[in-house]
C-alpha cells in the first residue's frame, strides 16, 4: 500500500490471472483486489496471452532464450532481448586478426543458450549491426564462457562502459576450428550474415 499508492502514487493495476507476490508467494489476485478497492485503485486483471502457442509469461521467455531462440523471445517480449553490461579489457586476439571485439562482463540478467548470434548495439544512441559470440572459445582452449561482440562499421574505445546488446537471429553453435584460416573464413561469412539481415 506504502508503495504502490503513496510512492508511485498508483491510480490503477493491471496483472494477470496467475499473478502471486509477497513472502512465499502469499498475496493473490483476490488479495490484491480488495487491497486496491480499499486504496480506490482501479484493478483489472487481463486474460492470457499466447503467440505460437506458448503462454506469454518471464517463464516462457527463459524457456526459449535458453533454447537459443531469441526470434520466439523477441514475440513474446513484443521487441528483441537485450542485456547490458561492461566493456572489459579481453585478450584482444579478436583485434589480432581483423575482428575486434567488445567483451561484455556484469551482466546480470539471462543469457541465450552459447552459440553465434546476429544482433545490434547501441552506442551514443546510434544503432549498429553485431556479431556476438556467446560461450567458450574451443579452438584457442578456452573453456570459459566469454561474451564477446564485433561490432559492424565501428571504431572507438568503448571500454569501462555500458553497452547494450540486442539478440535478432541465432546464427550457428559454437565449434572448434582446425586452423586460423578456417576460423577466419566462418567469421567472415557470420559477418556477412548480420550485414545481409541488417540490409532486409
């Protein structure tokens, strides 16, 4: 009530039919309700809503984001998933071989399944096109998960800053390549990728 009403100065609220809240999930709607009417709080509860089948509720969206399908998370969020975190100093072997990356670190929320994603970034409020590696690096022995982004058309310093990533299509899984030239040679078509979805 203390918060709802005085601090947000609430005039209405809208949940759905399963909603729960408080200590060991106590509250209900029906306790909301009479909370509400009580505070002269409008309340409305709306109906389910599905998209392709699957109830749209934060449990669906972990469901498919760990699945690697950011396309179904996107329906269901009614806009892509994205995550922001810190830019960090890596390696810099991305930079060694053509593709420097920004690698992300402190990200608090859910990350997709591993895997190479097509996305965008937005930086100084300007869009652009991504390549995002997402796991471990299994051609250089590196078995800890990294979150490293190419950014498309770019060039500045971007570490000790936030950075906000947009996941738009899954491209393939991670995997170990033979050689450098045949790591290159699937970045270079990834890249491609994002540029060729980024352009429909």
């Amino acid at each position: 009530d203390h918060i709802v009403r005085r601090e947000l100065q609430a005039r209405g609220l809208v949940e759905g039919p399963n909603f729960f809240y408080g200590r060991d999930r106590a509250g209900s709607i029906d306790t909301l309700r009479q909370a509400s009417t009580a505070a002269s709080i409008e309340f409305t509860v709306i109906p389910p809503v599905r998209i392709e089948g699957r109830l749209v509720s934060s449990s669906s969206v972990r469901e498919v984001l760990l699945h690697g399908n950011v396309n179904l998370a996107a329906d269901l969020l009614g806009r892509p998933y994205q995550v922001t975190g810190t830019v960090v100093h890596g390696a810099e072997r991305g930079r060694t071989i053509g593709f420097p990356t920004a690698n992300l670190h402190d990200i608090p929320t859910l990350l997709p399944l591993d895997g190479v994603y097509a996305g965008r970034v937005v930086i100084d409020s300007k869009y652009y096109s991504a390549a995002i590696n997402l796991g471990p690096n299994p051609t250089f022995r590196e078995e800890q998960r990294k979150f490293e982004v190419y950014i498309l058309d770019f060039s500045g310093n971007l570490y000790d800053r936030p950075l906000t990533v947009e996941f738009l299509q899954r491209i393939r899984d991670t995997r170990k390549f033979e050689s450098l030239p045949e790591l290159l040679e699937q970045v270079n078509k990834d890249v491609e990728f994002v540029r060729t979805l980024a352009s429909l």
